[in-house]
C-alpha cells in the first residue's frame, strides 16, 4: 500500500497543490501501479459498506444463529458460556444433563442451541449478514479514512469492497484526465 503525506484529502486535509499531489499519486498506484495487484481491476471504485444482521430467521432455513438478550448477542454457545458467571453456568448444566445427559460444554453444539432455546428470557434465533452501501471513494485510503472516522457510528462493523467501475464512463475519464495531467488543480484568484 502507497504512504501518504501528513496531510491528505482522504483524511479531511485542505485542498493544495501538495495534498492534490499525494491524491493523484495514490489515485495512480491504484488504479495504474502495484495496487491493481492488490485488488485486480484498474478500474478501482473503493466503496464502504456496513454490516447488517438480519435476524429472527426460523432456524429451519436460517444460515447461522444467535442467542440475545436485551442489547446483547453471542454468536455461538461457547461464546455465551464465556460470559456466564458461576450460577449461570451451573443452570446451563443443569438443563443440558436433563436434555442429553451432559454437561454443557460436553453436549452436541445442536444441543447447545437446543437448551439455550429453553431457557426464559433468552431468544435463539437465525440470521444472516447482508453487506450495504454506504459511500465511495477514489481510494482505498479515502475509503479507510472514513472508517477510522465513522466506524463508532456502525457497531456491526464496516468493510472496503472494491468493484470495478469499468463502465461508469464519467468517473472513468474524469479518473484518466486527473492521472494524464489533462485534469489539474487550479489556484483560486
């Protein structure tokens, strides 16, 4: 991955010939140098997308599963167990060894869901992640730079995806025109 200056556009820096310089260099190595190896298009869009958790799928049809309780969620039944304290822990065992004869920790991962299913105040259910825009950016640090800004507003998470924008022609000549020098930051007077 290219370094960038200090100050960088992508980062919420001023416009200057320096920071459109860094810019148009990163742009380059993107979508012309060593960075197309890292994501296979020259026609690099670097777009932000958040994570979304679908969930309250039967779990006849669902991919995975989760277990919550009010604004909390585990994704598997180690996980739950881990944050158990000692009394809860021993209720889990209790109910497994009336369900399967084992302790918790012991039984079937299916029984683990099982007994988790009846225990009151917990909810298993199914669910499965879906992927949304959120934003695009000439550059993967474009891309990141918002992350590390935003990502407290995005609790289930952020990711860059890169597609390519092979037939966005717009884009793509106003991309070639910044990378060929036809396309050049003006001083205002």
């Amino acid at each position: 991955m290219i370094e960038t200056t200090k100050q960088s556009i992508a980062s919420g820096a001023t416009l200057t010939p320096e920071t459109f310089a860094d810019f148009v260099q990163r742009l380059k190595y993107h979508c012309q140098g060593e960075g197309v190896n890292d994501h296979y298009t020259a026609d690099a869009l670097f777009i932000v997308e958040r994570k979304r958790l679908v969930t309250g799928i039967d779990l006849d049809y669902a991919p995975e599963k989760l277990v919550y309780l009010d604004d909390y969620q585990w994704f598997s039944p180690k996980e739950y167990w881990d944050d158990c304290d000692r009394s809860q822990k021993a209720k889990l065992n209790k109910a497994s060894q009336e369900w399967c004869e084992k302790k918790f920790m012991h039984a079937d991962e299916d029984d683990q869901w099982y007994v988790l299913g009846t225990l009151e105040d917990l909810t298993v259910t199914g669910y499965s992640e879906e992927w949304e825009y959120v934003n695009s950016h000439f550059t993967r640090e474009g891309a990141e730079a918002f992350i590390k800004r935003k990502k407290h507003d995005y609790r289930e998470g952020l990711r860059v995806y890169v597609d390519a924008n092979i037939y966005c022609w717009e884009f793509n000549a106003i991309k070639e025109a910044l990378m060929d020098g036809r396309l050049v930051l003006k001083e205002a007077i």
